[in-house]
C-alpha cells in the first residue's frame, strides 16, 4: 500500500507540475508580443512637418517646427498606428527651389540625449538657430533663398519638406553661417 501511494503521489505530483507549466505558458503567450518589443524606429512617412513659430535675436532666426505623427487608415498604414522611437540627430539642412542642399547641414545644439516616443498625432518640437546672411560678408556667405527644411530620419530616407513660405535667405557657403537645431517632445 506504500508504494501505490508513493506512486500515486508522484503521479499527482507530475500533474500538479504539468499543469504549472500550462498555466505558466498561457501566462507568458498572453502579453502580446508588442508590449515585449521596443517601439520601431520612426521615419520620414510617420511625419508632417510645419512651421509653427519664428523669432529672432543677435542676428539669429529661431523657427521652431511642429513635427506631427501623422497616422494612417489602411492596413498598409498599420505600421503608423504605433508608437516609434524618435532619435534627436536627424539630418537637417535648408533647400531651395529645385529641393536642392544649400549651406552646411545643420549641427545638434548641445548633447542629443535618449530617443524618446511618439504615439499617433502626438507632436515633437524641432527648433532650428540659422545665423542671419547679413552677419557675414556677402562674397563669402553666397546669400541664397531658400524654401523651407529638408528632414531626414534615417540614411536613405527621402525625408519630409518642411516648408517656410521662400522668406528665409541663407549662406550658400558652408563654411559661415552653420544652423544648429534641437528636438523634443512637445511641452517638454
């Protein structure tokens, strides 16, 4: 009779441990993958740019920019739909007419920091600190009108047109006037 309960009780006790794991696995399998995965890198398609405000101070323009996640519809879009990881060194540089490069590509001001994340429609603050034309002599500045900011996220990346309406003159030689920007998340 011993050992029947011996082995009854290792039956049991080999029950009792592979319905553990079960519930253990069902458990783990229940948190959706996404939750266990960092958020994606953001890129050009997850964003529209706008200019939102413009000041100026010693011979500086300060125009900050509206970067918005813009989301998406269709199940091509899905990706839009989810929060992205949005890195602070960006490659930012003006334009003209022909979406041309003009000047140096804009420096980061200051230490870029940890990315940081932005779910659908939410709003990152790109700031952009470009020295006036007029500040330099204007046969080693080259002044040329530019039409707005050209943002790109990733090597490769066609970027986003940040337009600014033409009123922007900039150093064509970039050597002088080097702009500098800063991102953020909105209301930071």
């Amino acid at each position: 009779m011993t050992k029947k309960t011996t082995t009854g009780t290792r039956l049991r006790g080999r029950a009792i441990t592979a319905l553990v794991a079960a519930a253990s696995a069902v458990a783990v399998t229940a948190v959706p993958a996404a939750a266990q995965e960092a958020p994606r890198v953001c890129v050009s398609d997850d964003f529209k740019i706008i200019e939102n405000d413009r000041r100026a101070a010693a011979g500086t323009a300060y125009v900050e920019f509206a970067m918005m996640r813009i989301g998406g519809e269709g199940e091509a879009d899905a990706p839009r739909r989810e929060p992205c990881s949005l890195y602070r060194e960006l490659d930012v540089y003006w334009v003209d007419q022909q979406d041309r490069r003009v000047g140096a590509w804009a420096v980061y001001d200051g230490e870029p920091g940890e990315p940081f994340v932005l779910g659908p429609e939410e709003t990152a603050v790109l700031t952009v600190a470009q020295p006036g034309a007029a500040n330099y002599d204007p046969q080693v500045c080259e002044p040329t009108r530019v039409r707005g900011l050209q943002v790109g996220f990733d090597l490769g990346d066609g970027g986003v047109h940040a337009p600014t309406g033409g009123r922007d003159t900039v150093c064509a030689n970039p050597e002088v006037g080097v702009p500098r920007y800063r991102v953020e998340p909105h209301g930071y």
